[in-house]
C-alpha cells in the first residue's frame, strides 16, 4: 500500500492491548472487525463438545485475523487468545467495508493474503488427515521457513505443547521426533531454534512422512 492509503487506513484503526491468556472474541461472537497483530502471539482455535481445544492458527505480528466473517456480516467461526502480551490493531467493519469501496487497492490486497491462507489451510488439513506425524512436523518447520525467510534455521513461536496441538499430536511425541530427525542429520534443536541441516531430505520427508 502507499503512504496515502496508510494513512487513510490509519484514520479507522484503534489499537487494543491484551493480556496473556485474555479472550480477544469467542466463537460466536459477531464478526465486528479485523484484527491486525502488531505485538505479541495470538492463537485462534476451536473446542469440541468435551472441551477438547484444536489450535488452528497462531500468527505473530503483521498478521491479519477476523477478515472472513467481516465481510460476511456473520460471527466468529472460532475463538482467539493472547498467547503472550499483545498488541493489535481493530479495524471497525463499518468504516472498513465503507473504506475499501473507495480503496479497490486495498481490496485486492485482501484478497491475495486470503487466497494465501486458504492455500496454507488446506495444506494444513490435508496434513492433520492424511499424513503421519513426521510429516506433519517436517511440513511445519518448512512453513516456519518460509514465513521467516531463513532456509537454515527457524525459531519456535510456540511451545511443544502447543505445536502438538497444531498438528495433532502428544508433546512427548514432538520430543521423539525431533531426537530421530536430529539423529537422521535432518535438523539440529537449540531449546526453540532449529537449525535445518538437510532442507531436501526435511521436504522429502514432509511428503513420505519415513523416517
């Protein structure tokens, strides 16, 4: 975006702090806004009838949450939390919607990050439903890759207990796999930095989920 629609933008925005552990919406909440992270982790997540929690995203900051029911004018499919001390910048869905009609940029912009996500959610599902472990595991670190753009070494947002919860899992599993990926010379674990030794043999394994 330019420095003009920044700045127009920045005339709807309000920023909200938050504590660890605090709701930001809960599932069924009206969608009444965007939510963009500036500080701090935030995990948005779903529980089951028996309490049991699915995270299904955590983002960090620059990242944008909220959009889908916005622009429905529908409620929050799921629910997010502050994971550390947070904070976010809300975008109103009223004056939102009103802005991006004089802002096509702006909307397009949009779309391209959703068509992004939708694309890494899929990915996502297929892994919690049709590969093993891991796969799912080795899929993760290459998208943790990407997303910090650094192909030799990735640090952990999230603790293991959260990461298995991610990708469906124990966290005393976690802590197995990364003992035989290390001992394969796939990776190297430093407490939350993993250093990746052999990006093929980590893409190879994210498809055959051998190891």
């Amino acid at each position: 975006m330019s420095a003009d629609q920044l700045e127009t933008l920045s005339r709807i925005a309000v920023c909200k702090h938050y504590k660890r552990g605090e709701m930001i919406f809960n599932e069924g909440d009206k969608g009444n806004g965007i939510y963009i992270v500036e500080t701090g982790r935030i995990k948005v997540f779903k529980l089951s009838m028996d309490g049991k929690e699915q995270i299904l995203h955590i983002y960090g900051p620059g990242h944008t949450f909220g959009e889908v029911p916005v622009f429905q004018g529908k409620n929050f499919p799921a629910s997010s939390m502050a994971l550390e001390p947070a904070g976010l910048i809300f975008l109103p869905r009223d004056r939102f919607v009103k802005l991006i009609t004089t802002m096509p940029a702006l909307g397009m912009n949009m779309l391209a990050d959703l068509a992004r996500r939708l694309r890494d959610f899929t990915v996502q599902i297929e892994a919690l439903s049709l590969k093993e472990v891991p796969a799912r595991l080795a899929a993760y670190l290459l998208t943790l890759s990407r997303e910090q753009n650094n192909e030799t070494r990735v640090s952990l947002p999230i603790s293991k207990a959260q990461l298995s919860n991610l990708i469906g899992t124990t966290p005393e599993t976690i802590s197995r796999m990364f003992k035989k990926m290390g001992d394969a010379g796939l990776i190297e674990v430093q407490t939350r930095t993993i250093e990746i030794q052999d990006k093929e043999g980590l893409e190879e394994l994210s498809e055959s989920g051998r190891l």
